[in-house]
C-alpha cells in the first residue's frame, strides 16, 4: 500500500535555472541508470522473491527510489521551467518544450522513452542482487558526471545527496548477498563441467603487427587456473580441440541407476508416512495460517506420492517403498513436540511444531536432490522434471513455514493487552 507524503525526500533548490542541464538529469528520471528503472527492478524482485528477510530489503530500498524519481523530478523541472515561456531556452530541449510542454516525461537525455527492457530480473535471489549492486555503482557514476557539469549549487547538493544513497544501497545489497552464505561462483543449481570451468583460452595472441601483448595475472594464472592455447590457433595447426574434457559423460558410471531407485524408494516411504503424520500435526496447530500450511501440504504430498510412482514406471521398477529410517525418527519427535505442545501457550506451541516440521522439510529437500541429481546422471529426462517439481513444492512449504514463524514471533513478543476496570462513583 502505497501512501503520497507531500513533502520531498530531499528538499531541492536550483537557482540557476539551465534547460540543457535540465535535459541531462532526465537520464536519471527516465535513463536505462535511473530512479524508475531502480524503483521497478527493486520492487519487482521484491514481488517476486520469496525469502521474507531480504524480501523487505528489497521493498524498501524499491520504495525508496521512487522518492528518490520525486526529487529528480523536481530538480529536471525547475531547470527545464524557462522552456515554458522563452524561445531561446525551447531551442535547447525542443522535445521537452514543445511536446511536454516544458515538463518532465519518461524520457532519457536523447530523447528515448523510458522502456522495461531496462529492468534485470532474473527471479534468482543472488543473481538479482549482483545486478542490483552493478545498477547501483552505475547511477553512482552518473550522479558523479552530472555533479561534474552542474554549476548551481542547489542542484550539486540534492545530487549529492543521491549519490551518496547510492553507495547506501550499494553497501546494504552487498551485505544481504553475502549473508546468504553461498560461494561466489554458485549461480544457481546444475554444476559446471569439472576442469572446462577452470580453463582459460588465449583468444586474444600475437606481438607488434599482430596483436598486443598476451599478459598475465590472477584472472589466467595461479590457483586452478589452465592457461590453454586458443581453440582456434590449435585446431588450425593441429586439428585438435584443446578442450579435453567432456561436456558430460556419455555412459553413467555403475551402481548410478540401482543408487536412484533405491532413493526414491527410500523417500517414497518417507512421504507415506507424512500422509499420517501431517493431520496430526494440523490438529495440533492453533493458528490458523499454520493449519491451512499444513493441510495445503498434505495435498501437495499425495501429488509428490504420484509422482514417485509416475518415476518407477518410467524407470521400468517396482514402486515399492523401502522403511526410511530418519523420516520415522522425525515423525516420531513431531509426535513428542505435539504432545509436549499441549500443555504450551499458543505461540510457542506452533513455533515447536514449525521446527518440527522444517526439520522434516530439510530431510525431504535433501533427498529429492539426491534423486534429481541422480537421474540428471543418468538423463532420465522426465524424472528429473518431476523430481524437480516435489523439490520446489518443499522448497516452497519450508518458505512459508519461516514466514509464518516470523508472524508468530512478532505475537510472541507483543506484552499481554492491560485490563481496565470502572470504577463507579
């Protein structure tokens, strides 16, 4: 919900006012580097994103610069103002003075209208937030340039002022990715080929008449790195491809295909024991949100139940279940936590089941990775798309269950409502 304050972020003054100034800080208004560009990438993202924490990181900074659109815009307009009434300043911005009238509209400094294409979205949260971080060091060095050509005083101070919330951003983005904890060069979820990920091909050679000078340093040398002869030098010469290693394997190694399907039967008896345990578990719970969760993922689990079936058909096995060991130890310490829960206040007996249940999530997560992973190997196609789907619906169920541990944490700490008593006189 959004809600106008009329009054700016940042209060602006120009009082030197220049049309052709004013023309160059539409790069920021309707720019592939500017506010609504940032506002709409941030709030999207934000949409889109599915862990609360960084979900809010990302709203707020989003909101944000749509104060920070407010403030340039005001800024472009004060400075574009004379094109409204003198002819001389018109000259300098006819697009602005004749079509807008002297105004501000969803232009670039060229003249070019503002366009979504401008927006990366990815909907993977670390991707997001490297280009978050590259957007911001972007606007930061086009505030810069404008403070280089502006003369007006007013003006340098609210862009200042926004370059310097530039950094903020910048500083707050690059903390939430690494607060996730994941290697630097961990982009999504399928490996890179061993060995072909740490080659460096020199496809660039040759001295004085032939090309610059080949160099070195730590982006070709050292560490893992395999300095290689370009491909195309080699196959020329030789007519051999220097790169050895193979896209994948064209044969899975033995035991992979009797590894799988004792995975999947191994968390096919894991969920069937869930189909008993999740209706307890909803009983249990007193809050209204995580008896719905919990019923919503029973269905989902009856799914997941047909969908390890649909697997050992297309795998030519048996769908038999093999006695899951650690799913029977967690069901059973659900168990306990529902009946110590019993004796709880409300809050701390749904957060007990929430960690019950998160622990099962993490178990389930685990193992329909393996499998994935597994039939990856082995390229059984469908099995992997519909192992692939069970895997995000755990995903998913474990997102909500932190959203709705939050909630109920926030209830937790709230004090206990003051009762009044009238006193009659």
């Amino acid at each position: 919900m959004y809600h106008h304050v009329k009054k700016l972020m940042f209060t602006v003054r120009v009082d030197e006012p220049s049309v052709s100034f004013g023309n160059m800080l539409l790069e920021q208004f309707g720019g592939a580097n500017g506010e609504l560009a940032a506002a709409m990438q941030y709030s999207i993202q934000g949409l889109n994103c599915e862990d609360p924490e960084r979900k809010d990181l990302l709203m707020d900074i989003g909101t944000e610069e749509l104060s920070h659109l407010e403030v340039v815009g005001c800024l472009a307009r004060m400075h574009l103002k004379p094109s409204k009434f003198d002819r001389q300043a018109a000259e300098a911005d006819p697009l602005i003075a004749i079509a807008g009238g002297g105004g501000v509209n969803l232009f670039n400094s060229q003249g070019n209208p503002w366009t979504a294409d401008y927006l990366k979205i990815t909907g993977e949260l670390d991707v997001d937030l490297r280009s978050n971080i590259a957007a911001e060091a972007r606007a930061k060095i086009v505030y810069e340039r404008l403070i280089n050509f502006c003369d007006d005083a007013g003006t340098k101070d609210a862009l200042q002022f926004l370059m310097t919330r530039e950094i903020t951003h910048m500083k707050a983005f690059a903390a939430a990715l690494e607060s996730m904890k994941k290697p630097s060069f961990s982009i999504g979820k399928l490996a890179p080929t061993p060995g072909l990920v740490d080659q460096f091909f020199n496809d660039s050679t040759g001295a004085g008449d032939d090309g610059e000078i080949d160099t070195r340093g730590p982006w070709n040398e050292g560490g893992d790195w395999d300095f290689t002869e370009s491909p195309a030098l080699s196959e020329a010469s030789t007519g051999t491809s220097p790169i050895m290693v193979e896209s994948s394997p064209p044969v899975a190694p033995a035991g992979i295909a009797e590894l799988l399907v004792e995975e999947l039967r191994d968390i096919l008896h894991a969920e069937k024991q869930l189909i008993k345990a999740l209706p307890q578990m909803a009983e249990a719970a007193r809050f209204d949100k995580l008896r719905e969760l919990f019923e919503r993922h029973l269905a989902e689990t009856e799914l997941q139940i047909d969908r390890l079936n649909e697997c050992f058909t297309l795998l030519g096995e048996t769908a038999r279940a093999k006695p899951c060991k650690g799913m029977a130890g967690l069901v059973e310490e659900g168990q306990e936590v529902v009946a110590k829960g019993e004796k709880k206040e409300d809050a701390a007996s749904d957060l007990g089941l929430i960690g019950a249940a998160q622990r099962v999530e993490h178990y389930e997560i685990s193992a329909y990775t393996t499998a994935k992973n597994l039939a990856q190997q082995l390229r059984h196609s469908a099995v992997v798309e519909l192992l692939s789907m069970s895997l995000a619906e755990e995903e998913n169920a474990d997102q909500l269950l932190n959203q709705v541990a939050r909630s109920l944490m926030s209830v937790a700490r709230m004090p206990a409502p003051v009762e009044q008593t009238t006193v009659e006189t």
